[in-house]
C-alpha cells in the first residue's frame, strides 16, 4: 500500500462517548497510508467510546490537551459520536487546540457530530460542509453550506454523514491531508482555481 502520509503525524481529538468505528477505523487508514497518530483528550488516561448503544472498551489517551498543540502535528480529524463533540466544544483549551489548525491551515476532517466542535472556531464560515442531518440546522446557523452527500471536501475541511460513509471519508481525509497546508479562509482562491478543469474539454 503507498504511504502517502509518511512523516507526518495526525492528532485524533475525542472524548468519552466517540464513536467507535469513525474513530477505529479512520486511525487504522491514516496509520497504513504512513501517518503517526496520537489520540489527543481533555485529560490524560483513558477515554471510552460508544458502540451499537452501549460502552466500548478504553482506548489510551497519547496526549492531554494542555499540553498538546496545533504545531506539533500536521493535521487534525474529528470522530463523531453524539457525547463526544459536546464534551470537547465545551474546554476552551480544546478550541484553541482546533482554532491552531485552521488559522494555519491544515486540513481538518470531520465525520458525523464532529463537526460541532469546529463550529466553535467559525471555520464552517461559507464552506461546504456535511454531518449527521441532526446537527444541519447547527451548521447552517454557523454560516456552513450544508450538503447530503457522503463525503464533502472544501479548500482543506473533509466532512462525512455517518459510519457508512467511512471509506469515502477516508480515502478523501488521507488525499486531503497529504496536501498539506491550503488556504481555509473563506476568500481562499483555490476553489474557484480546482473548478475550472471540469469546465475545460
């Protein structure tokens, strides 16, 4: 399999009550394209997540929140789960940690609830974005150009419905994040620059 995210390192963040598989399975992808992966947390230790209704077993926590930063790691995803996302927006460390990565860039990505906690960093300002059709109204009230399809990218910013969306979310956030860096403010050039091609003969 090619690695194409060798040497660069992903931070996870989540907190009790993700969901399992959009946590499990997108770290399993970004470790096979190459990529170093750390869980990052409120709080060191363990944290618990949430599976077909009832408790999952503990997953290790790499690195607390104070002392984790944007700098350290190259991109950033976002599992869902209806606790979790709730639990993170609520600590201001874990929006500054978010807010880091979009004030430079780096690609972020998002699968079901997960976005709600980048509605706390304004990031979802005029972008294209898809979750969970339950928090919709959310994203649309923070600006964000909701859209129902499994996979949803914009300048960096790669978002997903539900866990039956995970291979397309994964083999868009592994393309995404192999980019590097792109310009996410919401007067950034590159979109208007990659939609020309399909318009080319």
């Amino acid at each position: 399999m090619s690695k194409e995210l060798e040497g660069k390192n992903v931070a996870i963040l989540a907190a009790d009550g993700f969901e399992q598989s959009e946590l499990l399975l997108p770290k399993k992808a970004l470790e096979d394209a190459g990529a170093k992966v750390e869980i990052v947390s409120i709080n060191s230790g363990e944290i618990k997540g949430w599976e077909k209704g009832n408790w999952a077993k503990p997953l290790k926590v790499d690195t607390a929140i104070n002392v984790a930063g944007a700098d350290d790691y190259d991109a950033l995803m976002l599992p869902g789960g209806v606790i979790n996302p709730d639990k993170l927006r609520e600590e201001e460390g874990v929006v500054q940690f978010v807010q880091g990565f979009v004030d430079t860039g780096k690609p972020i990505a998002a699968i079901c609830h997960g976005p709600q906690t980048l509605i706390e960093t304004g990031i979802l300002r005029g972008k294209k974005v898809t979750s969970y059709p339950s928090i919709r109204t959310d994203i649309i009230n923070a600006g964000g150009e909701w859209e129902d399809n499994e996979v949803v990218v914009d300048n960096g910013l790669v978002t997903s419905r539900k866990p039956a969306d995970i291979p397309a979310f994964c083999r868009k956030m592994i393309e995404e994040f192999a980019k590097g860096p792109q310009d996410m403010s919401v007067l950034g050039l590159g979109e208007q620059r990659r939609e020309h091609p399909k318009h080319a003969h």
